[in-house]
C-alpha cells in the first residue's frame, strides 16, 4: 500500500494538473477565437457555394488552424529561446494584447466584426472564386480564425507551466483545449448557415460580449502573472545582490 502511493500522488497531481490547465486554456482560445461570431462572417464568405464545398473547406480551415494552434503550444517557448525573450514578457505583452482585445468587444461587437469581414472578403468579394481552397489558409485560417491575438495566447499558455506541476500533464491538458476549440470551429462552419438562422446577429452579439468579458478577465490574469513574476525575479536578485555584499 505504502509503496504505491507516491505513484498514486503523482497521477492525481497530474490529473489536476491536466483539469486545470484545460480549465485556464479552453475559455482563454474559446473566447479568442469566438467560433460563433465567426461563423456569421464564414457563411458570408461562402455564399454561394454548395454544402459539400462549404463543408470541405471548414475541415480545412479547422485543420490550419489547429497546425497554428498546435505549434504556438508546443514551440512557442522554444521561439522565445531564440529570441531572448522572458516568459514574464510575453506575459505582460499577451495579457494587454488580450485584455485590449476582449475590451474592443466587449464595448463595440461590430466594430470587431468588421475587420473579421475585412479579412474574410477581400473588397467586398468572396475569396472563394475560383479555387475556394487556395482561401483556406489565408485569410480564413490565419489571420481570420487564428490572428497574432491567439498565437500569443497559445503561446502564453504554452510557456506558463507552474514550477510545481508536471510539464507534460500541463501539457495535455493545453492540447486538448486547442483540439476542443478547433473542432468547435468545425462544427460552426460547417452549420453556418443554420447557426445564422438559430443565433441571429442579436444572439451572435451577445454570446461574443459573454465572451468578451470571459476573455477580459483571462487578459487580467495573464498580465498579472506576467508583473508578479517580474517582481519575483527583481526580489530573488536583490536578495542575491544583498547576501554576495
């Protein structure tokens, strides 16, 4: 009994590692993403098509997005190696890019709606003529569905494994909130059009405020992480500074 319970431990504390990570990304991505809102500006952008195109070019659209996702979570520290840059920057960078973000929204859902439009239909064209799939990836995966606001994100995310926890149930748990949001990306574009009738533009807005606030609070958070960590290491050095004196 005695020998299997530091094993016994580790798991739990990996499960609730797991849980809580997934509890900190999925609205983090989900509220960044906002899959219904986006799913107004896809119909728009598909009109005109049929159901099978529509529905091949949300699976590919959903699977550039995930590959954004995906490397933003798990490559994302090593680009900040590279660059020199602190995970505590990144932090403070993508919580304002977060919170400025989610503040736009929250106050004026339309004005943010319109640069999705903007990104979505080139001069006020569908970028679906002719080869609608050379549009998958861009404008409709990056920057539409997945722009610099989410790659922070994911990068935050990526980079922010407590010290306490372990890195690859952390891991997991960030994974499988970027899966999550992706395939409910898919399953709004891919019943756009239905989800225009059931929502409305009305009910659109509403649920992109709910998540703007979501998301508000998240940016909050991160930037707040990102000044304490700073505050952190300027104590750790001050302390060095005073016992090497």
């Amino acid at each position: 009994m005695s020998a299997h319970f530091p094993a016994m431990l580790l798991t739990a504390t990996a499960f609730t590692s797991s849980i809580s990570s997934f509890l900190l990304a999925f609205p983090a991505l989900f509220s960044i993403v906002n899959p219904f809102g986006a799913a107004l500006i896809f119909a728009q952008a598909t009109a005109g098509r049929s159901q099978t195109e529509i529905m091949a070019l949300a699976r590919l659209v959903s699977f550039y997005s995930l590959c954004l996702i995906m490397a933003s979570l798990w490559l994302g520290s090593m680009v900040l190696a590279f660059f020199g840059i602190t995970v505590n920057a990144l932090r403070v960078a993508g919580g304002l890019v977060v919170a400025v973000r989610a503040w736009d929204l929250l106050q004026s859902p339309e004005t943010v709606e319109a640069q999705k439009e903007k990104q979505a239909l080139q001069g006020g064209r569908t970028v679906m003529a002719p080869n609608w799939a050379d549009a998958a990836f861009f404008p409709l995966a990056m920057p539409f569905t997945v722009g610099p606001g989410t790659i922070a994100v994911a990068i935050a995310l990526g980079s922010g494994c407590p010290a306490d926890e372990p890195f690859w149930a952390y891991t997991i748990g960030t994974t499988l909130a970027g899966v999550c949001v992706v395939a409910i990306v898919w399953a709004a574009y891919s019943g756009a059009d239905k989800l225009v009738s059931m929502l409305g533009v009305t009910g659109t807005r509403i649920v992109s405020r709910m998540a703007a606030l979501v998301l508000l609070c998240i940016g909050v958070q991160i930037l707040a992480a990102g000044v304490q960590g700073f505050a952190t290491d300027m104590w750790r050095h001050l302390l060095a500074i005073k016992l090497h004196a």
